[in-house]
C-alpha cells in the first residue's frame, strides 16, 4: 500500500508573533495568512519486516530504525509524529517507508517545520484511518512540535497548512484558536499575485533565537516591543480590510509598516543581507516589503506596481539571492492512496 499527502506553505502577511506565548496568552493574537503553491510532501509505503526506513530529503537524513512502541533514531519531526500518533491512537499497522520533502528549505519563513508535521500525520491519518478534521490535526501537530519535541515557534504554521486558503486567525489564551476563512474576489487575488515579488535571499535561519528573544521581552514587559507587538497585531485587522477591498496601495503600507514594527521585536530580525535586498528593490520601483516569518533571513515578500515588476526582478536578480514565482493556493493539507504498478488493471497501464 501506498500513501501520499501534501501540505501547502504560507506567507505570513500580518499579525506574524502575536500567535506566540505569552504574549497571545495575555493579549490575544490576531494573524492573516495565505497559502501558496510551495509544499510539503510525505510518503508512507508498507513493506514487509519489522523495520521502519526513513528518507527524510528535507533534513538530510536517511536512516533504517527498528519499529517498535517508540521510535528511536529518526529524524525529530518523523519520530515526534510517530510517538505520539502510537501514544494516542495504538500502534501502527506494520513495517513502512517513510519519504519527506519540502519545496522550500528549513529556515525560508514560509512554515516550512510546521508544515512538515501536518504533512506527515495528515499521511498517518490516512493510512490508520484516524478520525481528524482540520483543526485536530493542526491541534496535534502544534502539540507536538511545541510540546512533545520543544521547538520553539507559534501557532499559526500548523493552521495555515492544514486549512489552506486566505485565513484570520485568532489565538487566544489556553491554546484556544479560531479560523475565520476569507472568501477573497478573484481579481483580487490576481491582483495582489500580480503586485507581489517572492524573493529568497538565499539566507536560512533558525527562527528559534529570534522567538526567544521576542517571548523575553515580552515576559520582562519591555514597553517598546509590546507596543509594537500591539501594532503588529491591529496590522493584522487593518490589512484584512483592505485585502477584501483590493485596495493594493493601503496593503502595501500596512505591510510596509508593520515590518518597521518587527524589526522593533528582536534585534536577529534584519541584518545587511536583507537591507540589501530592500534596498535594491525600492530602487527598482518596489514600494514596501516585510520578511516572510520570524525574520533573519529566509523569503522577503515585497509589493510592487505591476508595470514595475520586471524590472524589480532583474535588479534583484544581481543579488546573490533568487526570485521565486509563486501563486496562492486555496487546498490544505490533503491525502491519498494509490495503486502499486503491478496490481494496476492493464488497461490503466496504456
């Protein structure tokens, strides 16, 4: 037997750190995001045996391990999914293979951790027959990413991956989360694709200082990042207003301003690669842009007119880093069984 799932990526387009404890715990997050066509994919295949193989291409890891109630010496986000599927739900069915890539490498800012794991026990699911909607297995996908194997982060990765589409979502204390859908016009989200370059600055980075950093000041009640988180969040709601209008102008200086805010969070957030990057493009003729994620690196989202758009990309092309093209997409996190060549009818074979 043969099982697939696929996960999309998000853009993180405001209210990106007010889905982190504490500061969602005391004041509520409020995030808007928006799914693209960059994913996750995980293969689970039966085999014969009492071995668990592990093809992990987004981490670099290939690994045979014994299959057994824990699953020892995989890579962290295969093992976190693994334990706690056979915690909660029993043993898995018996011997597997298990393959995992990303279109996106670890460190982007496109949730690329977050939705691995979504991914992965989206396929699980699928293969145990496991009863989950969409907010379960976002649910349990941040508990174990979060809780079971402690990596730092928010809420809002798991979420996005598993619903897709246009969301606003809300955080609130006791990990409590709502996901309102955004019905978004057509020509609306042609226009804003139309008036966005996806830039990869060729820089990964681990998000986990940069969060660090952000919970502490929270936590020692530093008024200057709290009041800029405050304003980070209202972005969230200000830019929803104007995406349901197709107001590019207005989206663009909340963006815009709601970067100035971030940088405010955590001292790792810019740095001379990045500014570069801004630079070159405002030049060019691009008007705002924000980091995509926790910041230091990884993909820069930035609006620009559409008459201007070419020549953006060529002057960004002169950096070391890379224009990615990208559409948005409306499908979450999703599953599937197919047929092993040789018991495929003959017919299908044509």
């Amino acid at each position: 037997m043969i099982i697939r799932s696929k996960a999309p990526l998000r853009l993180g387009l405001a209210g990106g750190g007010s889905d982190v404890s504490p500061y969602s715990d005391l004041y509520g997050g409020l995030i808007l995001n928006a799914t693209i066509n960059l994913s996750a994919y995980c293969t689970i295949e039966t085999m014969e045996g009492d071995t668990v193989r592990v093809d992990a291409y987004d981490a670099n890891a290939h690994v045979d391990c014994p299959l057994g109630p824990v699953l020892e010496g995989a890579p962290d986000l295969v093992r976190g999914v693994y334990n706690r599927v056979v915690k909660d739900f029993g043993p898995v069915p018996g011997a597997f293979h298990i393959t995992t890539s990303n279109d996106a490498p670890a460190g982007s800012g496109l949730g690329t951790s977050s939705t691995m794991v979504v991914c992965i026990l989206k396929c699980f699911a699928e293969w145990m027959n496991l009863p989950m909607g969409d907010y379960e297995i976002a649910r349990l996908a941040y508990e174990i990413e979060r809780k079971d194997l402690a990596l730092a982060g928010g809420k809002q990765d798991q979420y996005a991956a598993a619903f897709g589409g246009f969301n606003f979502m809300e955080f609130l204390k006791n990990d409590i989360v709502i996901v309102n859908p955004l019905k978004i016009k057509g020509w609306i989200v042609d226009e804003l694709e139309s008036s966005m370059v996806l830039y990869y600055t060729g820089r990964s980075r681990s998000s986990a200082a940069i969060i660090s950093e952000q919970q502490k000041n929270t936590s020692s009640g530093n008024a200057v990042a709290i009041d800029a988180m405050h304003r980070i969040k209202q972005s969230s709601i200000d830019m929803k207003l104007a995406l349901l209008k197709g107001d590019m102008a207005e989206f663009g200086r909340i963006l815009g301003q709601a970067w100035e805010d971030k940088k405010k969070m955590a001292g790792a957030i810019t740095n001379p690669v990045i500014q570069e990057a801004f630079d070159t493009a405002i030049a060019a003729g691009a008007t705002a842009g924000k980091v995509s994620g926790a910041g230091g690196g990884g993909f820069m989202m930035l609006m620009v007119p559409p008459t201007r758009k070419t020549a953006v990309v060529k002057a960004l092309g002169q950096l070391p880093g890379q224009v990615v093209p990208f559409q948005f997409t409306e499908r979450g996190a999703h599953a599937w069984r197919v047929y092993e060549t040789d018991k495929v009818p003959e017919l299908w074979k044509r």
